[in-house]
C-alpha cells in the first residue's frame, strides 16, 4: 500500500494543534505517517504532541530549534519515509475524513508525480467553521505562471523523488519560499500535475504572509527575488498575482 508522509511543523501552537491532529486521526486511509517539526515550543504544545505520540505508532517527532517554519519542512521532508508526501500546518486541518485517500487513488490512476487541490480561508466562531475565502486552483496550463498563478501550497502533495530531484524549500525566503519551490516544480516538464477538483485543506485566517501591511510588503519583495530567479519576473505577473485573489471572495 502506498505510504503518504504528513510533515506538521510546530512552535507554540496549542490552541489550533488539537484540531489539525483530529483531522488526520479521522482519516480513513491507513497508511500514514506523520512527522511533528516543533522548534521548542514554550506552551502545552509539547504536551499535545506527546498526548497524540503515545496514542499513535505512526507519529515521528522532534523538538530542536531551527531559523524558520521552512527550515522545519526541510527536516521533516529529510525524515519522511512514505512514498508520497505533504505538509499540513498547525492551523490548518484537512478538508474530509476521505482526502487523503482521495489524492492517493489520484496518484494511483494518473500516474501523476504531483496533485494539489482547492483550499478554503475561514475562521472558527463558537468550534464552527466559517468560509471567508475559496481559492479554487483548475487545471494547470504552463502559461499561467506568468499571469501570476500558484496552487495553495498546502494542498500540494508530491512524489518523494520531486524532492529528491528538486531540492528542498530555501529557508533565505522566509515568506515566498513555497512560491518559489512551486515556480521550480511546475515548471518542470517532466513532471505530471493532477488537479483534485475538490476542497482539500481548511485554512484558518492570520497566516504570516497576510498578517499585516509589512507583511504583505515583504512578500510581494520576495516574490519578485523569487520570480527573478527563476527567470520569471515580469511587472505584470507580481499585479495579476494579486489580483486573483479577488475572485475567492466570489466563488
């Protein structure tokens, strides 16, 4: 059975950690490993984690600290032993208790090295959840990239050889480094993308790159040294990159 590798990355997230390890526990499909990436959380993270290592024999954790969140995906990519791996954040939960045996029956009948899928913002008023935002991806044409498209990077989920090929998330990039290990993977050729047509993360509101106005100023730098390396920069694609976001109001 093919082995799927979820890289969690933590530090002080116990009031959102809780939620995000039900939804794997709920899971249907069985063959999962899933690896916690804590850079020495001061609050009851750490607790939750042990709570959740000793009710599992699948979980694989460590607690060290690291220069970032992407330096910790990085650890635990180098830990991972599935077959086909993803990271799912500590805020974050996935979408259905089928959604991973949904993208690996992708994987399975396409052929695919890589798929993604569609990503909802919310917020959780009273324990429910409240959809604020729908990003929906669609199928990937190889000029879109230009025209400022991306994938929501946590429904990416890949092959391990894409990373063993590519390369890791580089940590200088403390916001764009997922838009730039997009750029380089989509652009490849030789890998084959499946679209999912279906809701696969529930992101929760207040990421780090749409905290506040420094924030979304130090992205949009970023993403230019990220569209500049990959010789892909262009005035338009940081504009239109943007601008998509307006239809996930919409949808």
């Amino acid at each position: 059975m093919t082995k799927v590798s979820i890289i969690t990355v933590t530090y002080n997230s116990a009031a959102t950690l809780t939620r995000t390890l039900r939804s794997i526990e709920k899971q249907t499909y069985p063959e999962i490993e899933h690896i916690l990436i804590d850079g020495e959380s001061s609050d009851a993270t750490m607790s939750i984690i042990h709570d959740y290592t000793n009710r599992h024999n699948n979980v694989r954790f460590i607690s060290e600290k690291d220069s970032g969140i992407y330096e910790a995906i990085n650890k635990g990519i180098k830990m991972a032993t599935g077959d086909i791996i993803g990271i799912l954040n500590s805020d974050d939960t996935l979408a259905s208790n089928e959604t991973i045996a949904h993208i690996v029956k992708t994987f399975e009948e396409t052929g695919a090295d890589l798929t993604y899928g569609d990503l909802v913002y919310c917020r959780y008023i009273d324990k429910q959840l409240h959809v604020v935002r729908n990003w929906v991806s669609n199928d990937y044409d190889p000029h879109s990239l230009r025209f400022g498209w991306m994938c929501p990077h946590p429904t990416l989920y890949l092959r391990k050889h894409v990373y063993d090929e590519q390369g890791y998330y580089k940590p200088q990039y403390r916001i764009s480094a997922d838009y730039d290990f997009i750029l380089r993977v989509f652009a490849c050729k030789n890998y084959k993308k499946a679209y999912i047509p279906e809701v696969i993360i529930n992101m929760q509101l207040g990421g780090v790159s749409n905290r506040d106005l420094r924030a979304l100023l130090r992205k949009t730098k970023e993403d230019i040294h990220v569209l500049k390396e990959n010789n892909m920069f262009h005035f338009y694609t940081i504009i239109a990159k943007n601008l998509r976001k307006i239809g996930q109001f919409f949808h």
